[in-house]
C-alpha cells in the first residue's frame, strides 16, 4: 500500500468515526444498545401510555411559598435563594442544637436554617428547609393579622427564637420526642429536657412533626402543621409567668379554647384575608358535619362539661376506644369558630378567656398576686358562663344546621364509619354497612394520594 493510499484510508477511518459520535442517544426504553442501526434510529413515537405522564407533570404548579402580597416574583425568588444557601447540615460532633437518631438509633444530621424569628430543621433537604422557613414566615406573619383582630394590640414575646423540627418518617419522629398517636406537638417548656447545648438560640419553644413519607413540600398536607402553629401563636402571646422576674411557667389556659382555636386554623387558606377565613369557618372541615349530627342531641356536651375538662381526661377519652375523644375537638371547634368568625360578640368573649388566662392561668395556677385562689370560677362566675353558652348555642344552630354540607361531607363522615344518610343524630353504620364503605373509602384514600394536587 502506498503512502497516498493510507493516508486516504485514515482519513476515511476518522469520518466513519465523527459520524458514529454524532449519532442521536434515545433515553428511556428506546435506549438499547442490542438494536441494529435501522431500528435504532428510526424515530420511536411516544407511547400513549407516556402522554398522561407528561400532561401530570405540566400541570404540577409552582408554588412560591410565603410570598408577600407586594413582592414580584423575582423579589421572592432573589429571598429565596439567599436563605438557601444559609441553610447547613449540622456539623459531626456538634450537639449544641441536639443528638438525633434515626429509626436504627444511627446518629443523623439535620439540615438548619437560623432565621428569625424560626429556626427551622428538616432530615429532608435544603430545599425542603427552605420551603418549611419560607412557608413559617407567612404562617406566623398571616395568623399574626388573625389574632390582631381577635386580642387587638397584644403582640407575641419574640425574645427568643421558636425551633421546628420536620422529620419525613414517623419512626424517627417518635425516636426524638414525639408523643404517641399524634401527628405532631408544640412544646412550649421545651428547656425542661434539657437536650440542646446552653447557647442554642431556641430553648424554650419547640414544634415538632413528621411528613409521613412525603418529601415533595407542595404534596404534604399542612393541616397539622397549621394546627401546632395556633397553639405556638397563641402561646408567644399567652407569654410566661414571673416569679421574682425570673421565668416560671408557660401561661396555662383551658384545654377546650386552646385546642378548639387550633382545630380553626387547620384549614386556614392563606390566598384569603383574614375576615374571608373567618367567614368560611363553619363551612369547610371535617368538624361540622360531626357538629351538626350531634347538637341538640344526648351526644351534645353542655358548656359545664367542656369547660371544666381536664387535660388527663382529653387524653384518656382519645385513647379509649370510643368517640368521644373526636368529639371533643369537634365541640371545642365549634366553640372556638362561634368566637372567631362572629363578629365584635364572638371576639369579646375570646378576648375574655384570653384575659382571663392571663390573670389566674388553669386551675392549679395563682394570680400574680398571689391569693393562691382557684380563681377561674371567682373570675368567671355562672351567670357569664351561661351567657356565652347562650351564645354558642344560637351560633351552631344558624351556621352548622341540618341542611347544610361543608365539601367532602360525606367522605370526613365515612372515614369515621359515620352514616351520612342520617342527619338528625350521630349513627355509625352497620357492621355490613361498614365492611362495604371502609373499603370504599380506602379506594378513595389511595385515589387522593396518587392525585396531584398542590397541598397549601
């Protein structure tokens, strides 16, 4: 072979090569290395089971979380991106802000963000922490308008950080302090464990819950998160009792009010204003429909019984194996939403009960002036109980009658195997009846699971 003859040769060896390079690469199942060249690069048309796939993932909204009402989109999304990168994976060995364990008692960290007023921590993501602060800053800054309308010009003792902690499983939840059969808590004398180091930032209050698997913030339902949230709120405001001004106690109030007021805002819509959602109390939840099967019934609990409930009791009524747990956040609901979404009438009698939490506490605490007296019934006699049971009764029959329905009704009534084909009381369904709606219910439980849906 001459030399002109190889070097054509080389030449014509280097082009296949280039040519074999720019050759197209499938992804998906049209990637396979065992198909001849015809097949290969004959263009594959999308299955038609790949079309709906495609449609889901378009309609998978972008959700800015805690936008304020006056920023662009590219103010927010200039915030966002500076605290995501202040957000850090605690360092080894540093246990100042606690010792967590996985479900394996294997030590993790978590990811921080030190914000103000939130410390905010996840086993998720940064980006998941990112979205958690984001979306704490617009839940303490919306349901700082709410209690604006209800207490007036009470503001909330920031004098220290609040720390929350979101954890994606509930093994490791329970692992680190979680409380048996909740969703999650809000710990308001968190120093009592003293399980952080003595200089982290948050030591008296803490939220605590877990995501059950889910790690997609925009597909976690936040109801939970809403509800801890009202408690927190409701504490920074309730503030601490002083003894020789040194910090004592969380300010105790009645357990009804405090859970009842939280039981509201789980359905808080942060696209409305604060008087859109109180108008909207009675008209969305799964208390209502409870609510409007048992008033004027002998399920109905009097303002007697609710009032004087003690918190030993709310917990052994929803760990019994009857209803009456549920039921006790459905009467607390309904009272605390006849307070909330009343009117001057309704906030008057919240601003009482605040008031009156704040001067003598529950019934084991004393005044400030210390007359050591069990003073709710001397601060708060009969004939004032009376008429704001008055009250809270012509609330329910107006706005939770018979003839209404909340969206959903039937579906929250049959979760609970309540028949919602009777009305005028409470009737779980038979046992047949019950065997066939359980598993339509789970049917649906999984539908709504799978939908992709956008979770405020």
């Amino acid at each position: 072979m001459n030399r002109s003859v190889s070097i054509r040769w080389w030449a014509f060896a280097i082009l296949i090569c280039l040519a074999m390079a720019a050759r197209p690469v499938w992804s998906g199942p049209q990637a396979d290395g065992d198909k001849d060249d015809k097949k290969t690069e004959k263009k594959v048309e999308p299955k038609k089971a790949d079309k709906p796939k495609k449609q889901v993932e378009e309609k998978h909204e972008v959700v800015r979380w805690g936008k304020r009402r006056s920023e662009t989109d590219e103010q927010y999304d200039k915030r966002y991106a500076t605290l995501l990168k202040k957000i850090e994976q605690d360092k080894h060995g540093d246990f100042d802000g606690g010792n967590f364990e996985n479900a394996k008692g294997e030590k993790i960290r978590l990811w921080t963000y030190k914000g103000n007023p939130f410390i905010v921590r996840t086993d998720i993501s940064r980006e998941f922490t990112a979205d958690s602060a984001m979306y704490m800053e617009m839940l303490h800054r919306e349901y700082g308008a709410a209690y604006s309308k209800l207490l007036g010009g009470v503001k909330p003792d920031l004098r220290e950080k609040v720390e929350v902690i979101i954890f994606a499983d509930r093994d490791v939840y329970m692992k680190n302090g979680g409380t048996p059969g909740s969703g999650g808590f809000f710990n308001p004398a968190a120093h009592l464990h003293q399980d952080r180091g003595p200089f982290w930032p948050a030591s008296h209050y803490r939220l605590e819950q877990f995501t059950d698997g889910v790690k997609d913030f925009a597909k976690w339902p936040k109801g939970t998160l809403k509800h801890e949230a009202a408690h927190m709120e409701l504490q920074l405001r309730l503030g601490y009792t002083l003894f020789a001004n040194v910090v004592g106690f969380p300010v105790d109030c009645p357990r009804w009010w405090n859970e009842g007021h939280a039981t509201v805002f789980e359905y808080w819509d942060f696209d409305k204003t604060v008087d859109e959602n109180f108008a909207d109390v009675p008209n969305r939840g799964r208390y209502a429909p409870v609510i409007r099967r048992i008033h004027g019934t002998d399920r109905w609990k009097d303002f007697h019984y609710v009032w004087t409930i003690d918190p030993k009791t709310w917990h052994q009524d929803m760990t019994d194996k009857n209803d009456q747990g549920f039921l006790n956040y459905a009467q607390a609901w309904s009272l605390a939403a006849y307070m909330m979404s009343s009117g001057n009438k309704g906030r008057a009698d919240f601003r009482k009960i605040f008031d009156l939490s704040r001067r003598v506490g529950a019934d084991h605490q004393t005044t400030y002036k210390g007359d050591r007296k069990l003073a709710w019934e001397d601060k708060f006699p009969a004939k004032d109980q009376k008429l704001l049971e008055d009250n809270w009764n012509e609330w329910v029959a107006k706005n939770v009658p018979r003839d209404k329905k909340v969206p959903d009704e039937d579906y929250y009534l049959q979760q609970r195997a309540y028949n919602p084909a009777v009305i005028d009381k409470l009737e779980h369904y038979t046992k047949d009846e019950a065997e066939k709606y359980s598993k339509d219910v789970r049917k649906e439980e999984r539908r709504r699971k799978k939908e992709v849906k956008v979770e405020r």
